[in-house]
C-alpha cells in the first residue's frame, strides 16, 4: 500500500512538472512577454498587445505541444522496443524507421536536382517533406512487419531494421556525395530536428497518430509485463507472442514515424527516458512505467526546448544537439550513482 502511495506521489510530481514546463516553454522565447500577458494570451482574455498574443497562441503553445507530443511519443516507443527486444540498448528508431524516414526525405531534397525548374520547387515545399518521411518509414515498416510474420525469433527481426538502417543510410551517403553543397545544407538542417515549425493543422494530424499509438501501447500493457519474462513463460500464459509483436510494431511506428515526418529525427529520449524513469521508480510493472515514461518523455523535451530556444536570443540551437548534451551526462551519472543496470 505505501509502495503503491509512494508510486503514485512520483507520477503526480512528474504530472505537476510537465505542466510547470509548459507553462515555463511557452513564457520564455526571443520576445519577452510579461507573465500576465501569457495567461491571458493562453485562456483568449484580453491581450495589451495583439502580437504577443499571435506569438503565443501561433508559435509558443504549438511548439510547446510538439515537445510534449515528441518526448512521451519517443520515450513510449523507446519503452516498447526495450522490452519488446529486452535488449536496454534498443530504442524508437532500431526498427529502422528514422533511417527510411531519411531516405525518403535525402530522394526529395537532393534528388530534386534531377527534376529542376519549377517541379523541384514543389518537390521542396513542406508537406512534400512530410509526405516523403512518412512513406520512407511505411516502406522500412512493410517490410519489418512482413518479416515479424515470418520469423518466430525476437532478435532476427531487430537484426534486420539494423539492416534496413545499414542499407538506406548507404543510399543517403551517396545522393550526399553528388549533391550541391544547397541541397546538402538543406537536408542537414532537417535532420537537426525541429519543434517550432508546425501549425495547428499539423498539430492536430501529429496528435490523432500519437493518440492511435498511445492507445495501442496501453492495451498491450499486460503483455509488455509477461514479455520480460521471456517468450516461452508468455507463451504458457496464452500469450500471443506474433499477434503482441505486430501490436508493438505498429504503434512504435505510428508513434516514431509521425514525429519523425512532422518534427525530423530527434535521437536519445527514446533510448534514455525509459532508464532515467527505471532509475527514479525501480520497477518493472508497465501500468506504473507507461504513464510515467509518457510524462516524464514530455518532460525531458521540454526542458531540451527551453534550453535549445535560448530566452533572449533570435536564433535556436538544433533540438537533436540539445538532447543528447542534457540526457547523456543525467543517465551516466544516474547508472554510476545506482551502480546497476535496472531492466
């Protein structure tokens, strides 16, 4: 009873946080805005600037959104592939999906060079480079998926999106490697991730594949438990060890792929919320670590945000930089405090 008190105190601080930060993401930016004027921007009172409420309700609340959507998406794929693979170095992206994602998006950009004119101009426009993410995930995927069908072993399945990683970064060295030095620049900037580039509209499509993937990683939570018990106890509790698989599948790909199309490839929350949570709740039960790895996703983000936007400043450093230059050094000093590695 104390036990179950003392986990749900940690995911009521966790909730708290997230809130704290959002609020916290949205106040600080390259434009200072009064801490009065915020709240009365978000709840649609009455502003003393029409700007600072534009910038808020169209820049700052959306991003914030992002961040929170990014974090507990990627953590939450990450979550799903550590015990899925019950490998602690596995994450959102090991399926290969960011790869495809890359691949998709390098064939646009400097492919476009080949169409020239003003067809490479549609090529370049923005939904162009989300609708070439999301197909280069959908074909990785396809193929993983086809593959989990016909393989019984867990490993060999995570052995070929290593494959597929392996295969369509080779593609993208070499359209880099005859691309103009514009069109490398521009897919470079890409891949540095970014929060603050979507529109409401985006928004709410971002949010529709995050909610299917949330959910079907939650209906799946009992499963998750067994799964880390091996393959052979969850088979002789009736687990449907293929059927649970695609289940996993499909929601980290709805979940990575998404956020990969909308917001680029954001590396390390996946692979390193689902360890900082083990850390600060010692447990394996995944009615207690879902929500609290969601939380605690959408939490790391934010503060990645907030560092990244730099208050005061006119320029944002690259998400992806910003990620691993706070998480890393939190998880090495968590696991040599510990002194072991919680899985």
């Amino acid at each position: 009873m104390l036990q179950s008190q003392k986990y749900f105190f940690t995911l009521t601080l966790l909730l708290l946080g997230v809130l704290l930060l959002t609020f916290l993401n949205i106040s600080l930016g390259s434009v200072s805005i009064p801490v009065k004027e915020v709240f009365a921007s978000i709840f649609n009172l009455e502003v003393s600037k029409d700007t600072w409420q534009y910038i808020v309700v169209e820049y700052r609340l959306p991003k914030a959104l992002t961040a929170i959507i990014t974090g507990s998406g990627l953590a939450i794929s990450g979550l799903l592939m550590q015990t899925l693979f019950r490998n602690p170095l596995a994450g959102p992206y090991v399926l290969g999906l960011s790869s495809g994602a890359s691949l998709g998006v390098a064939i646009v950009i400097m492919g476009a060079s080949v169409f020239g004119g003003a067809f490479a101009g549609i090529l370049l426009s923005k939904w162009s480079l989300v609708i070439a993410s999301s197909l280069g995930s959908l074909l990785v995927l396809m193929a993983v998926m086809l593959a989990s069908l016909r393989l019984r072993d867990t490993m060999a399945i995570l052995i070929i999106g290593l494959m597929f990683a392996s295969l369509t970064a080779a593609v993208v060295s070499v359209l880099s490697y005859f691309s103009p030095a514009a069109q490398l620049q521009q897919y470079v900037f890409w891949s540095f991730g970014s929060l603050g580039d979507l529109a409401w509209n985006e928004v709410g499509i971002l949010a529709i594949f995050w909610i299917v993937g949330i959910i079907l990683a939650i209906s799946c939570i009992k499963n998750l438990n067994t799964l880390l018990l091996g393959e052979q106890y969850a088979k002789s509790l009736g687990v449907s060890i293929q059927k649970n698989r695609l289940i996993i599948i499909i929601a980290t790909s709805l979940l990575a792929g998404s956020i990969t199309a909308f917001a680029g490839p954001i590396a390390f929350v996946g692979l390193a919320v689902p360890h900082l949570i083990r850390q600060i709740i010692p447990v394996n039960n995944h009615s207690i670590l879902v929500p609290a790895v969601l939380l605690g996703g959408a939490a790391l983000m934010l503060i990645c945000d907030i560092a990244a936007q730099l208050p005061g400043q006119e320029f944002t450093l690259p998400i992806n930089a910003i990620t691993s230059l706070i998480g890393a050094p939190v998880v090495i000093w968590l696991l040599v405090r510990k002194r072991k590695f919680l899985f």
